[in-house]
C-alpha cells in the first residue's frame, strides 16, 4: 500500500464557512449564529500566529524595505523635478508597507513605529508645501532614522542590519519613468 505525505492545509474563509455548514446541516440546526461563526474566522485570521500556515507564508519586513526603497527613489527624484504628486503617492505607497510590517511582524512595531510618526508626517508636511529645501531635510532625516535602525536590529542570518545603509540616491531606479509633472 502506497503512503501518503501528510501536508498541511491553508482554508481559506469560503472554504472554513462551506465546512462550517455541512457540519451543521449534518448535526441539524446550526447551534451558533452565522454572525458568531465570522466574528470567531475574523479572531482567527486578524491576529499574527506564526504557527497557521497563512501567516507564515506573509512577507516579512525585509520585503517591505525593498518596497520602501523603490518608493524612496521615486519619491527622491518625483520631488526633485517638482513632481510633488507623485513624491506624495510614494509616501502613501510608503504607509501602506508599514501597515503590512505591523499586521505581520508585529514585533517590528516598536522600532518601525516611531520612525514612520515621525518621518513621514515631515515629509508629507514639506511635500504639500512643495518646500524642495524642506524636502531634501525631511528625506535625509527619514533615511538617517533607517540607518539608525538598521544599526540597532538583527534579522534572519544577521546579527546587524547595519551592512544595509540607506545613502540619497543618484540614479533613478526606473528609466522608464519619467518624474516631470505634466
């Protein structure tokens, strides 16, 4: 007889429901309410557990930082040739990666936190006001207070993070954007 490899199992939401109901119409009436039953899923899924496969297959922060990196440089050379809208998306794009480091890593949150309530409100404030000056003092604390960061954490293999500091950039990422405002 052959064996099988046992492999675990990600249920998604509409998979956990459609279990959910035949069990219960195998037992007879539901003995909770619909409404219990997605208030317990969303307790499940809303909360980091390493050990669910679904968590543990999320990126973690050094995807993110990647991410942080192409919206810097976006960011860096939008702002330089005045394209404040597009330096102001990659700061939203830049809070949206924060997020996903919150939801996933949550032990992150106390040295990323207090960099993002501080640096990206500076650099939101100098961008609406299209202050270039003010800009390149905001953007240089922001990538100083990665740097401080980095000098200060471990990750995966390393026992510094160190190695990875953050400099202005010189050459667009892109060269298939063009950063002028139109």
């Amino acid at each position: 007889m052959k064996a099988f490899k046992s492999t675990p199992t990600v249920l998604s939401r509409g998979m956990f429901i459609g279990i959910a109901l035949l069990v219960s119409a195998w037992q007879g009436p539901p003995a909770v309410a619909q409404d219990n039953v997605d208030k317990a899923i969303d307790a499940k899924f809303s909360k980091y557990d390493g050990k669910l496969p679904l968590w543990a297959i999320q990126p973690g922060t050094a995807p993110r930082m990647i991410d942080m990196t192409i919206y810097f440089n976006n960011m860096w050379f939008g702002a330089q040739a005045g394209n404040w809208d597009l330096a102001r998306f990659e700061v939203y794009r830049t809070e949206e990666a924060i997020k996903g480091i919150y939801v996933v890593r949550p032990k992150r949150i106390d040295t990323v936190k207090p960099w993002a309530e501080s640096a990206l409100p500076a650099l939101i404030k100098a961008i609406e006001a299209k202050d270039k000056k003010g800009f390149e003092k905001a953007y240089d604390n922001a990538i100083a207070g990665c740097n401080g960061c980095h000098a200060g954490s471990g990750g995966g293999p390393l026992k510094s993070m160190a190695s990875f500091k953050i400099i202005r950039p010189t050459t667009p990422l892109f060269s298939n954007i063009d950063f002028k405002k139109r």
